[in-house]
C-alpha cells in the first residue's frame, strides 16, 4: 500500500511518474502535455488531441477529444474508473518506463471515486432523499441562505474563493448531512488536504500535498464512519434501507466533491461571466437565467476537465480495439467545444439550444450521486451574488493550482 510506504518511498513513485510525463510531454504527446499541467492553455493541447482522432498516448491511455466517442465510453458500464481485479487501485510496484500504467497514481479508494457505474446507481438511489434533485430543490431557500450569511461576512474586497465558495460549500454539505456543529470545524481543517483529490489520482502531486491527502482522506472516512454508527449523522441516519457502509460511503462523496467541485465550478461560473459584462448584466436584472448561465459555464469551463476510465473488458472502438485493463480518457473540455457538436462553440452563449449535449459530470463517475449537489449550490451562489455583488469585479489576478490538471483547482480569485 501506498499508504504504508515511507515518504522517500512514496516520493520517488510521484517523481517518477512526473518525470514520465515530462518526458512525453516534451516529446509533443499532448495527453502528457496537459497532465504536466503547466502554464499552456490546456485547451490547445485538446484541439491537437481532436487532430489525431481516438489514438494512444505514450503514457499508455486512449484519449478522445470527440464529443460523440467521448459520450459513447462516458455512457458504457463497460468502462469503469476500476480495474477488473478486486484491491486497491493503484500500481506502486509497476515499472513505469516499461509500463506506464498511470491511471492510479495514488490510492483514492477511501475517496469512494473509484467504484464501478452500477456501485454509485446504487447509491444515487439510496442518496436521493438527501442528495437527489427534487430533495435538494426543495432546500433552495435555506442553501441560498448559506450563501448569503456567508457573503454577508466577507468585505468589500473579499477572495471568492476562500473567503465564499469554500467555507459556503462545507456548511452547506455539512447541513444537508446534519453533521453536528464539530464536525463542521473538522471539514474546514480537512479541506485543505482533501482539496487535491479530483487531481491526485491521475497527476502526481508533491509529496507533502499526497501525504496531506492520503492522511485527510483517512481522517474523514474514520470521523464519518463514526458519527453514522452513533446516529449524529442526522441527514445519513435518516437514509431508510441504507448500511451504514453505504450511509459514510454517501457521506464523503458529498464531502470531496460537493465541497472542492462545487467552489471550482462556481468560480469558473464567475470567472466566465466577468469575462462576459453582457451576460452577468442580464443575470442580474433576471434572476431566472442563472441556470442557463451556469449550464453553459459547464460546458464552456467545466469543473473536471477530463474524465479517466478503465476497458472492463476488451472493446471496439472508433475503429480501434481497446483491450480489456486500458485506461480511456475523455477530454470532457475539448469535447465540449467539439465544432462537430456545437455552434459556435468558443462562444459563450447562454441562450444556446445544444448545451445539453455537452460530457461535463459534476462529480466525475460519481456524478449520479453528486450531481445536484454541485449544480444546485452553483446556482444558489451565483443568484446570491448577481442579488448582494451586481458590480463584481477582479482585483487581481487568479491563480490557480499547480500540478492540478483534472480540476484547475483555485488557490486565489479575488475580487471586489
């Protein structure tokens, strides 16, 4: 386990794999070219992927950048983000030079983002009367209320970042949990080590950031699993019919991704609609077109900008065999500006009628789980911003993560 090796142990796997993107990417590969995740509009690198069609990296993954292909294999129980083979999914012992299985970087399993399709239909189903859309609805009044409390705190100069999407989220999904008021405080010390999962798996992090994560994945599992079997989960125990595996399970898919997701989409959603005075102006003099505004933010800067699975078992393809245990990559970015797909797609356009047709999940795989939560909170906080902040501007400028390829994760986005 990963886990258990010591740091120069781990740190030489991490670097390892680095250096295999590194070399690749030098080499023009553009799948290692966007996981080196560098200063380089990632986005360029799709549109080359596109050129080539569905074609093998030298980092040993299929990558499309094809809106049609890439919603076949996003859409197919076939591929799953887990091997075959039962144990944890990563592969410590592999020689990457020889073998570049980089799929699994560093074990997520306590993470829940490594089930198989039918594993998170299951518990989407369990979930719905806390987690579903009709549920969540239902609680609009009260998250928007969160928001608004939480913004009402910031000043005039605030980062929109830490100082709203983030600590907005975590009460929000805390709530929806009924996590009692300690636990509250606990998810905001864990935050920052579990800020790095979407990318961790998938991107090889720097060793404290990967240890940081691995030691607050470990941490939130314990304290869920905990407050489930006392009942002081009171949002989970009221889950009928639900074990209490399934219940903690529940529990940190809404943590991971209803948190880090949802403040990375929300200041996506932002970012875009500076860019674009028009349409924030028309948001603000009308309040019902935040969901079609956040809806084409999705596709036009998604959350994850990339989806990662695993060949179950050995498929045709667009032509090619991809043989059971491959990794398949959907370039969900790319995808989404697929000139075969959309008009105009480099356009903002939140009047567009083929934005459904876009391959973003808010929540990767997990989507089916954590979907409405991600997009019911980006709706909520962007409507109590275009209502309390109609003349938002940037201060400075945003900056994003490093070594943060999935998500281009925030560590400062401030404004005023």
């Amino acid at each position: 386990m990963l886990t258990e090796q010591s740091n120069s142990e781990l740190g030489r796997h991490l670097l390892t794999i680095r250096g295999v993107q590194f070399i690749f990417g030098a080499q023009g590969d553009p799948f290692a070219l966007l996981l080196r995740a560098g200063e380089d509009d990632p986005l360029s690198h799709g549109e080359r992927a596109r050129e080539l069609g569905l074609h093998e990296s030298s980092i040993g993954a299929w990558v499309t950048a094809n809106r049609a292909l890439g919603a076949t294999i996003l859409s197919d129980p076939r591929f799953s983000p887990r091997h075959p083979e039962e144990g944890p999914q990563h592969h410590p012992g592999v020689d990457v030079w020889e073998n570049p299985q980089l799929c699994h970087v560093i074990p997520l399993d306590d993470a829940q983002l490594n089930l198989d399709p039918s594993a998170y239909e299951k518990l989407a189903g369990a979930s719905a009367p806390l987690l579903g859309a009709p549920a969540l609805s239902a609680r609009r009044p009260e998250i928007e209320r969160a928001y608004r409390e939480i913004l009402g705190g910031a000043g005039e100069r605030f980062d929109l970042y830490r100082d709203y999407a983030v600590p907005a989220a975590i009460r929000v999904v805390a709530d929806v949990l009924g996590l009692p008021e300690r636990s509250h405080e606990r998810l905001t010390e864990l935050h920052a080590g579990l800020a790095a999962v979407s990318d961790a798996g998938q991107c090889p992090q720097q060793l404290a950031t990967a240890r940081g994560l691995l030691d607050a994945l470990t941490a939130l599992t314990t304290e869920l699993e905990a407050l489930v079997a006392d009942g002081r989960a009171t949002g989970l125990a009221a889950l009928t019919g639900v074990s209490s595996q399934d219940a903690a399970a529940i529990g940190v898919l809404a943590v991971v991704v209803g948190v880090e997701v949802t403040a990375t989409a929300l200041c996506n959603t932002v970012d875009t609609l500076i860019e674009h005075p028009a349409t924030w102006d028309r948001i603000r003099r009308d309040p019902a077109l935040v969901p079609p505004a956040v809806r084409e933010a999705s596709r036009f800067a998604p959350p994850l900008r990339f989806e990662s699975r695993i060949a179950r078992e050995t498929v045709e393809l667009d032509g090619k065999t991809v043989e059971e245990g491959r990794r398949v990559v959907v370039l969900v970015d790319a995808a989404n500006r697929d000139p075969e797909a959309f008009a105009d797609p480099n356009v903002f356009d939140i009047d567009r009628t083929d934005g459904d047709r876009q391959l973003t999940l808010l929540g990767g795989a997990a989507d089916p789980v954590t979907g409405a939560l991600v997009r019911i909170q980006t709706e909520a906080a962007v409507r109590v911003l275009a209502e309390a902040r109609p003349e938002l501007r940037r201060n400075a400028e945003v900056l994003r993560r490093t070594r943060s390829a999935v998500l281009g994760g925030f560590l400062r986005f401030s404004v005023s």
